[in-house]
C-alpha cells in the first residue's frame, strides 16, 4: 500500500530534516519526502496539516513484565501503551524472570512481541549468568539470538573483577555494555535521596556517592579495557559531569536520563508518596538542572522511560516497603516536549533524544525518516491540552506521579512499518 | 503536584493533611511536624488534667467508655505497648493488644488485609508501631473514617508521643521554652524519637536546639530541620538546659558505624562530669529502656537531676489526653 | 437580671450554716465544679470558714456526651485535697438545670472514695430536670423557657444573665 502523509512539519533530526512537507511510505519502507518518487501511485492520503511528523521513538529501557511478572503488565498490554505513545522501538532489560540469559528468553519475547503486532521489541542479555553477578552469561550466543547489548540491570556484582571481565568479553563480541552507576554497598538499602527530606521522613538514604562512586570505577574500568559503555539512569549533577568530561576526552560512552528525572525531586515525596519511590531516587533541584543541561548539551543523549509498571499493590505500603518504579511509557514525549516547552532544548533537539540519539546508542536501525528506512512514524497534534489521568492510561500499571499534570501535544498516529498501529479516536 | 510550573516549589513543611479535623482538631496522630503550636499546648493541658486521674482510688475515668482501641505492633516494643495500654485503660476503653509478626505479613496477608479485618471489627482507634518510615501515614490514609490512628513509633520517621511527654515533662521544670537550650545526644540519625523532639521543640519556639553525636549518626542536612550540629560533649553540652539522651542499638557497633560501646560511652556518654559543662539546673532525659555504662552512667541515670522516671509516670497522661482527643474529634464532627 | 449574686451566696451559706448545726456535720468538705461552681464555692468556703482546703472538679472526663460534642478543650485538672472516705461533702454549682453535671460529678467523686454524705447546693434551681436529682441549698428558683439558659460569668464581679440558645440539647 501507498500512503502520502501530506503537509505536516516533519522533523527528522538525523538528517537535518524540519519543514512543513510530504512523506512517502511503500509498504513497509519511507519511499520519499517532498516529492513522491517516480512512479508512486497513493492509495492512501494521510492529512498532517497541523501536525508533527517525527520518527517513531526509541526508548531505550522499558519493563515489559513478561515473562515471570504478567500480574503487572504482559508484552501485549504494554507494547500496545508504547503505541498510543508514540513509541516503535522499545528495549527490554534482562531482568525479567527468567531473567534473559539465553536465546530462548530473547526468542519468547519476540515471539510474544511480534504476535501483539504493536511495537518493535529488543532486548539487553544478562551480563552475568542469572544476573547473580558471578560468572559471565553465553554473550555470543545471546546476541546471535538478538541481544543489543548486554546489562546487569540493577542486580550487583560480586567485585570490580567481574565486572572488568565482563566488559572485556562483551567488547570482544562487539556487545555495548548497559550499565547502572549504582554502588550497593554504599546505597545501603536506602529508598530516597540522602538529604534533607530522607532525613525529615527518617528514610534510609542513598547518598549521591553511591552513583559517582560507581561511575568513577566504570570510567576507569572503560578506560582500561575500551569497552563501548553506556551509563543508564544518571540521577546526580556530579554524574553527568563526570560523563561529560570522559566523553570529551574521547572515551566511547554515552548516557542517558530517564524522564522523570528532568521533572521530579526529593521534595515530590513529599508525605510519604510511593509513586515518587524510584531507584535511582529523585534528587535534588540542582541535580535536575545539571540533568536538563546534560540533555541540552548532549552529555546525556538519550532520554529514556525507564517504564515499570506495577499492581495497585505494589504501591500500597509504607513508602520503604513498596516498589520502586514509574508507569512512564506514556508520559514520555509529553515531559520530552515540555522540555521544549520549558525552553531547555529546542524541538529538533528533544525529538533526537527519544528517536536518533537512543537507536545509535542500540545500534539500530530506526528513530530516522530517511529514504528506505523501515517506516516507524509518529505523528502528533502539537496544539492539544491534555489532563494525564491514570486510570485512562492503556499501560496495565497506573502507577504514574503526573497524574493530573497538563500537558500540550498528543499522540494521533503510530505507524510501525507503514502500519497504522495507534491512531487516537478523534482522528480521522 | 499539579501542572504548571511543577519544578518551582521550594522546599517548605509538610502539612498537617490528614492529622486534622476540618476544623483542626487532632484527628490522626502521626507526626508532631506540621501540627500547630495552640494543639500541642493542648495536648499538654489536656494531659495535666489526665495527670491527677492517678490519684484517684479508682485510678480510671469513664471517657472511652464502650471504645475499642487495637495496639497494632508490628514490631515487638512489650514497653511502649504497655504505656498505650495502660492509657486506654484508665479512660476506660477495651484494648486489644495484636502483636502481628511481619514475617506472618509475607505469607499473604497484606497490611491493608489486616486493617479490613480489624475495621469490620468495629474498633475506634488503631495505635501502630511499624519498622518502616511512614506506616503510620499509610494506615491512616486508609482506614475507615471512623478509626483514629496513633502512631507509637514507625521505623525512623516519628514517635509523637515519646515526644509530648518529653515536652510535658520539660514544661513541668521549665516552662518557657522560649530560654531553654535543649542538647539532644547520640544516634540522630536512626531515631524517630529524636526526629519527633526535634519537631516538638521547634513548634514550641525553643531557644536553641542542638544534636550531638558522631558523624555516623548524624542524619544529612539535619541543619535544615533548625538544629545546630555538634561533635563533641563539651562543645555540644555547655550551658544546655535539658540533656535528652538517646538509647544507643547494640547492632549499630556492626556496620561500621561506631567501633565500641566502649569508645561511645567514652566519647559520647553522660556521666557526671561531663554534665558539669551543662547550666547546674540542668535536666536529664531519657526515652528508655538505658543502656547503663553505653549512653548515660549510672550515677547520672539515678542522681538527682535525671527526670527519667517522671517521663515514663507522664507518658500515661499524655497518651491519655492524645487518645481521648482523637476520638473526640471524630465524635465532635 | 435583677439578682444579686452577692446576697444569694449570703443566703446560701446561712442555709448550709444552718444544715451543718442540725444535723451535726463535722468539718465538711467543700467541692466546687468547674468553672461556675468553684466560683461560688470560693465564696461560700470563705464565709463558711471551712478548714480543709477548698476541692474543685472538672467533669469533662465524667460527661455522658462525650461521643456527641467530644473532648473539652478546655478541660482543668480536678484537685480534690484529701481524702473523700467517710467525709460530708458540700457539693456546689453555679446552676442546676437537667442534673447531668452533677450525674457526672457524683461518679467522680466516687472515684475518689466513699463519702458518708453529699449535700448539693446550687446558686439557681432551674426547671427541666432529667435525672431524679435533688439540691438541698438553692439560692433563687428560676422558671425558664426550654430554650433559654441562666449562665454566671464571672469571677469579679459574677453576675447572672439569661441567654436565648439557639437550638435544642441544653448543656448538661
């Protein structure tokens, strides 16, 4: 089938693209923009007047729950939320259950994945065998089996040792490395950032060293052994200049920032409020405003979901005993754009950072509208105000902290591989 | 949280929420934070009256006559289970004692489970003690409207009570508060009593307020909570008028947070002499049970300026006046 | 109003004067209720030149209304001086209208110990009793519409003024 998106802005930052034009879709594949290409008969016209036109995102860290968790959320209910957001291609980390440390976790998610039809699914391998943190997982045959890249998601590991031979192997198969900053000896169990609220709440505190720590072990480790790092989830201010200052000197890294961390602090926990509970915790002002610089400047390329979704009673509990994690698929191009909003990127620039930026980092082919690209699209309404309410979210969790939030621009089309996956009631 | 600009707020207190009335009578009893200073002298009056009921033949009044208060302890505390006790009993009140092991939580029943459980039978006031920093807040916010909670401790957060019968007992010396200066010592950092005090005193328009201790048990930025911080006795004690001392856990020798009991009680603990920099009309406290020889010496503990005794005599009273108004207000609504 | 309430606790004492001869009483204890009640008793105490310390109750622990207007948060201390066994007791308050107060204040007092005896005496004797309670020394009888009330402010000067209450349920 022939389709013609006409006359919406298309912003694709990879190719330097923004302007009010027409885009080509073949079949599966972006056939042309501004003029069809020869020979194209349009079967279909997409009206975009209005509109943005943008890559289909990438987010780069999304929990799926399934296998092992299918009470919180299944590969079918949250692909199908990744649609109604936009999003084309999400990675999912290793730390299911079983975790994903063979082919034949990667093989059933795909399988699952590719049945719901909504959304491309990838996966991160374990970096360890059942992410236990002592011996290496089979990482050849992981990415034989698919694997982007390889994780111990938030699971600890025995000693520095492991973790230089680890980054050793996985660069020798070619895998990146998708690594948490994060020191468990010095977060010592806590739930909340070690600071003034931790200590008016009397929450156990995680103290900012417990990720610049790490992050300064991980940047010697990569400096000794050239592995092609990528740090996830940076939460502190000191962090992301530490990362900055190693990229500049030329260390092959990159970072990324979950959403939620450009918009929340500390003080958001405010009496006890268990869907600000989060790991890496919610920091302080002067860490989101070193975050938002980081995003700015490119430091951190990739802002990611960082989606868990829970049941009602994973929440319901004291602060301390509930669990960690934000339902986050569907607010991410909202917090995305109102960054833009908020002045602290430009469009181009924020759209990269949940479209090209994520898939170079995965070494992917997406998050691009160029010519012959698979035809993962996205398309907006830049004008509509919404009221994010949870129990209307289609993810399976409704463990959201912006509820009631306001926000401009909303999801009417999701195209995956020319295929119209989401489109919003209203739309025609 | 709301829209808008949603990153802009500065950090302030939390608000009273749902520990009042509509008409800001004490309906829950969580955290002294955020309550106003008018309430808490309430609390103190009320709790004077309550405090000439033990000199009465029949040392109960029939207030809660017909009430069922439930102490709902999921952490063992025979100590602070026994005060509450003792307080609903002499207002009257059945009392249901329910020591819930929490591993007995992990097999299935949830927290919310049990609180349905105990509603439907048709009690008025939960008292809780819980291991986690703001289970009090959770149980209230879901209970049933007819239920007052109190809570008698939750993991490091707050002890509201402990804290009203320090005040009440500072206030029966040293009624101005306005002059004192108040030295609390030992592990801030683990002690929801500490946190509470601190709470109290400030609402109370305390002179100074200062915490002593190691810097392993110093909470970070306990300044913004309006103490001064000291690492030294000498420094910490000179010239204070009340000396609230802390019970140090034996398990915080593991974890390296302090090397000894016996290098604690050297650096930190309160013996006579180092009481000697302290005003001589100087008071001292104790929330109880005492480590002898770890935080205080004996020769403090049992000479003639410890009040340690009075406070535990006044927490029945306190815990009498809290109780009653909770269910109070409700009736009162 | 045209009472004086000087003249009335006058009256009253001579009355308690004259119970205490005839019926032989030995050092009487007085109590007052708070806050009416002590005020009087002060005086009565004063002119009676009774010995033991003057006793004072505040019945918001003792009231049977609790569950309905909650806790006073006014409550006083209640300070009785010595031992209530085998003791006359002069009981006094400032107004006697459905008898609760003083339901209550008996209860107290009995929490407290035995007394041989407990004699009421009131300042104003209204009507609209719901308790078979009787006072034995009454300053002035007053007949009032049920929703009027007789209150006693007070301490200096005290004085009695009729009060239209809006609503129903009197106090106690």
């Amino acid at each position: 089938m022939n389709l013609q998106i006409s006359q919406g802005r298309v912003i694709d930052p990879a190719h330097g693209v923004d302007r009010i034009t027409d885009l080509f879709v073949a079949d599966d594949r972006i056939a042309g923009i501004d003029n069809a290409p020869p020979g194209f008969v349009v079967d279909r016209k997409l009206d975009a007047r209005g509109r943005i036109v943008i890559p289909g995102l990438v987010d780069i860290a999304a929990r799926l729950r399934e296998p092992g968790q299918e009470h919180k959320a299944t590969i079918a209910s949250e692909t199908h939320a990744a649609a109604a957001a936009g999003i084309t291609s999400l990675c999912c980390p290793p730390d299911t259950n079983p975790v994903i440390d063979s082919p034949a976790e990667v093989e059933l998610i795909q399988q699952r994945a590719h049945a719901a039809g909504f959304c491309r699914v990838h996966t991160i391998g374990a970096l360890t065998a059942g992410l236990k943190g002592q011996t290496l997982s089979e990482m050849a045959a992981l990415k034989a089996a698919g694997c982007v890249g390889v994780s111990n998601a938030l699971q600890p590991l025995a000693n520095p040792l492991v973790l230089r031979r680890a980054m050793e192997y996985a660069a020798s198969q070619g895998l990146t490395l998708f690594l948490h900053p994060f020191d468990h000896a010095l977060a010592n169990q806590g739930c909340a950032h070690e600071g003034t609220i931790a200590t008016r709440l009397g929450l156990p505190g995680i103290p900012t060293a417990a990720e610049t720590a790490a992050v300064g072990q991980l940047l010697a480790l990569v400096e000794q052994t050239g592995a092609r790092t990528h740090f996830c989830r940076l939460s502190t201010a000191r962090a992301v200049n530490m990362v900055a200052r190693a990229r500049y000197d030329g260390l092959p890294i990159s970072a990324d920032v979950c959403a939620h961390q450009l918009f929340l602090t500390e003080q958001d926990i405010g009496g006890f409020n268990s869907l600000c509970h989060t790991l890496p915790p919610l920091r302080t002002r002067a860490d989101l405003e070193t975050l938002r610089k980081g995003v700015a400047h490119g430091a951190l390329a990739v802002i990611c979901s960082d989606h868990q979704p829970h049941e009602i009673d994973a929440k319901q509990a004291p602060f301390p005993a509930t669990e960690a994690g934000i339902s986050a698929l569907e607010t991410l191009l909202p917090l995305t754009l109102r960054l833009v909003e908020e002045d602290v990127l430009s469009l181009p620039e924020a759209i990269a950072r949940v479209t090209s930026g994520p898939a170079e980092v995965l070494g992917i082919a997406a998050g691009t509208l160029g010519v012959n690209q698979t035809a993962d699209i996205c398309i907006y309404d830049p004008d509509e105000r919404w009221q994010l309410i949870p129990k209307r979210i289609l993810s399976h969790g409704k463990n959201t902290p912006f509820s009631g939030w306001s926000f401009t621009g909303r999801v009417t089309h999701t195209l995956l591989g020319g295929r119209i996956v989401y489109q919003v009631d209203s739309a025609s | 949280m709301t829209g808008g600009a949603v990153t802009m707020r500065p950090p302030g207190p939390l608000p009273a929420g749902i520990q009042l009335t509509p008409d800001g009578q004490l309906r829950h009893f969580l955290t002294i934070e955020g309550l106003p200073r008018a309430l808490l002298l309430e609390i103190l009056d009320t709790a004077e009256s309550f405090a000439g009921v033990k000199n009465q033949a029949v040392k109960k009044v029939p207030l809660l006559r017909g009430k069922t208060i439930v102490n709902l302890f999921f952490e063992a505390s025979t100590r602070t289970r026994t005060t509450f006790e003792l307080a609903a009993k002499r207002l009257s009140a059945d009392v249901l004692n329910l020591n819930i092991n929490t591993t007995a939580t992990v097999k299935g029943e949830s927290l919310l489970d049990t609180l349905r459980n105990l509603e439907a039978m048709y009690t008025d006031m939960f008292v809780v003690r819980h291991a986690d920093s703001g289970a009090a807040q959770f149980i209230a916010r879901h209970v049933a409207p007819h239920v007052s909670v109190i809570n008698a401790g939750d993991g490091r957060h707050a002890h509201p009570t402990q804290a009203m019968l320090d005040m009440f007992t500072i206030r029966r010396h040293k009624p101005d508060f306005s002059r004192l200066c108040v030295a609390i010592v030992g592990d801030i950092m683990h002690s929801r009593v500490a946190r509470s005090q601190i709470h109290a005193l400030s609402i109370l328009g305390t002179g100074e307020v200062r915490v002593v201790g190691p810097k392993t048990l110093i909470p970070a930025e306990v300044e913004n909570l309006g103490v001064r911080v000291f690492h030294s006795m000498a420094d910490g004690l000179k010239d204070a008028d009340v000396i609230m001392m802390l019970r140090l856990q034996k398990e915080r020798m593991q974890g390296a947070l302090l090397p000894s009991e016996h290098e604690y009680f050297q650096l930190y603990g309160l013996t006579e002499e180092r009481l000697s920099v302290a005003k001589e009309t100087a008071i001292v406290m104790h929330p109880g049970p005492i480590n002898r020889g770890v935080e205080i010496g004996s020769e403090v503990a049992d000479g003639s300026r410890s009040v340690i005794l009075q406070q535990v005599t006044y927490g029945i009273a306190v815990r009498m006046a809290v109780m009653s108004m909770a269910i109070g207000a409700r009736a009162g609504r | 109003m045209n009472l004086q309430v000087c003249d009335l606790v006058r009256e009253m004492s001579e009355e308690i004067q004259k119970l205490i001869r005839a019926g032989g009483i030995e050092r009487p204890l007085m109590v007052g209720i708070h806050t009416g009640g002590v005020w009087i008793a002060e005086r009565l105490h004063a002119l009676l030149g009774i010995e033991d310390p003057l006793g004072t109750l505040d019945i918001s622990f003792y009231r049977d209304d609790f569950s309905r207007v909650g806790m006073n948060p006014r409550v006083k201390p209640s300070h009785l001086p010595l031992s209530v066994d085998g003791r006359h007791i002069i009981l006094v308050d400032d107004v006697l209208f459905t008898g609760r107060t003083i339901r209550a204040a008996l209860n107290e007092i009995f929490d407290y110990g035995r007394p041989a005896r407990v004699t009421l005496a009131v300042l104003i004797e209204r009507d609209g009793r719901e308790l078979p309670i009787e006072a034995r020394v009454v300053g002035h009888k007053l007949k009032l519409e049920s929703r009027q009330h007789v209150k006693l402010s007070g301490p200096n000067p005290l004085e009695l003024k009729i009060v239209n209450a809006p609503g129903g349920g009197g106090p106690q």
